[in-house]
C-alpha cells in the first residue's frame, strides 16, 4: 500500500559519497584512494525497480554534501574546483550534484528529502529546488531542519517530519504524539504546523520515524498497536507517514518488517473506505546524529 519508496542518493549524513555514477566529477576526485560516484549505475538500477513495482520514489540527499564533518581531502579538491568556476558551494551543489541527479533521471524521481538541510538560506532552498524541477517539474521536496518541532520551511511541499532526537526519546515516546496531531488537524499545514484551508498555502504534513531505537540498526522497538495506530491516524487525516526499517544483509530486518506487514494491512483497510493515502517505506538511511 505504500505510495513511495525512499532511497538513497547520497549515504546517510555523508553527502560525499553516491549511488549513482558522475562521471564529470569523478574525474575532480581522481587522486582520492576511492572515488565518491561507483561505476555501476545502483541508483538508477533500483530507481528502475521501483518503477516498475508501480510506486514512486522519494530520494534522500545530505545536504552537506562535500562539506560533510571530516571530509578534509574530498573537500578541499571539491573546494578547489567550485573556487575554479566562480561558484559557491550551494551553487555548485546545485549544479553538478542535485541539479545533475534530478536531470539524470528525470520522472523516475518523484521527490526529494534533503537531510540536514539547515545549511541552506533562502535563496539556496529555491536555486535547488528550480534544479530539481529541472528534471521533474512535479517532484514534490522536503528541507528537513528541525527535529523535535513540526515546522518546515516555506519552500517545502511536504514536512521534513523527524521526531524529537533519538539521543533525547525514542521514535514512540508520547513527546512525539503532537506529530500525529497535528498532522490530524490539516493535513496541509504552514510553516509552523497550523493547518490551512488551501493546499497551495502549506506543505502536507509528514511524519518519519524508525522501527527501533536508533534510525540505522536495532531490533524492534516501536509497539505495535502503536505503530498501526499512528500511521493510520496520519493516512486517514490525508498526510504522509515514512517508517525507517534496517537492512539485514539484503533483507528487511524481521521483526520491522512483520510490524511492516501489519501496518499494509492496516492501510488497505483504510483505502477500502476512502481511496487516496500517502504511507512511504524508507529504504534509505537518516542521519544518525539526530
């Protein structure tokens, strides 16, 4: 039942490393033991499989990208070439990283959520997001900034959606209950989480949460009941739920994915009575800081 499958395009909260090839600037990291960008096009691989499944996919980018903490050779040479054309380094984020992905695979990429994406003033938010629409004039884009405060900024079309850090309470801790909420109150909400009448006044209220205690490994720690409850009080209001489940080799790990099934059913049940919901399964990874 779920709309859209997230992946990665980056690695989580380490923007300096790809899943899909670039062969421009590969060529830039040439003297780097390991280049950033693989060869082997796995971005566009899984892009395809999504497509083919019938859903749609939401894409996860750290914003930070080469200036991500304690990449200090990889930024230097990425400083030394943005210096080189006379840009900056949200210009060229722009340009050769989002700008090249979303044009890159046009349609297949129906969204964006850009991680840590506080680094971004203004006039940066709305030069990624013309480069994103680029590629896909529709893709909706998410600039998550604050975790714990169901607040976006006004260039989202969907809420970033992080609950309050996973250092201070875990994903189902009842401080996190205002999300649903809120969400319930819209679902198209502005920029500080107060609902609005016009889709067009405010982005869609989403919410992101982890099965488990933290966002890229554990086992399950979300109740159940829980789980099936939030995530049906969100899709019923219209909003967007994203669970983040971790991998197991090349498996969803098992007791996530049974909460999984349980939460599908849950949904189908749902669109049986009204027919459009919005529940994502997160197949990529968040920051682990937050």
């Amino acid at each position: 039942s779920a709309s859209h499958i997230m992946v990665n395009v980056t690695q989580p909260a380490h923007g300096h490393v790809f899943s899909g090839p670039n062969p421009e600037l590969a060529d830039v990291f040439k003297e780097l033991p390991k280049s950033p960008f693989p060869e082997r096009d796995l971005l566009g691989e899984v892009l395809d499989a999504i497509a083919e499944a019938g859903k749609k996919a939401l894409v996860y980018f750290a914003a930070a990208g080469f200036h991500t903490n304690g990449v200090k050779k990889a930024r230097v040479m990425w400083d030394e070439y943005v210096d080189s054309l006379g840009m900056s380094n949200v210009e060229a984020t722009a340009k050769f990283l989002v700008g090249y992905y979303a044009k890159k695979y046009g349609n297949k990429i129906g969204g964006w959520w850009f991680d840590g994406a506080s680094i971004l003033e203004n006039p940066g938010r709305i030069l990624w997001r013309k480069s994103i629409h680029e590629g896909n004039p529709e893709a909706i884009i998410a600039f998550n900034c604050m975790a714990g405060s169901f607040k976006c900024k006004a260039q989202c079309d969907y809420f970033g959606g992080h609950p309050n850090p996973k250092s201070h309470v875990p994903f189902w801790d009842m401080e996190n209950l205002s999300m649903i909420e809120a969400a319930e109150s819209g679902p198209w909400l502005d920029s500080g989480g107060q609902p609005v009448d016009n889709p067009g006044w405010g982005a869609l209220a989403h919410v992101f949460m982890g099965m488990q205690r933290t966002w890229n490994k554990g086992k399950l720690g979300f109740p159940p009941e829980q789980a099936i409850e939030w995530t049906s009080r969100v899709v019923s209001a219209g909003g967007m739920y994203t669970w983040h489940v971790p991998r197991e080799g090349s498996e969803l790990r098992g007791g996530q994915f049974e909460l999984l099934l349980q939460i599908d059913a849950a949904i189908k049940s749902l669109k049986e009575k009204k027919p459009s919901y919005n529940f994502v399964l997160d197949d990529s990874s968040s920051d682990e800081s937050n």
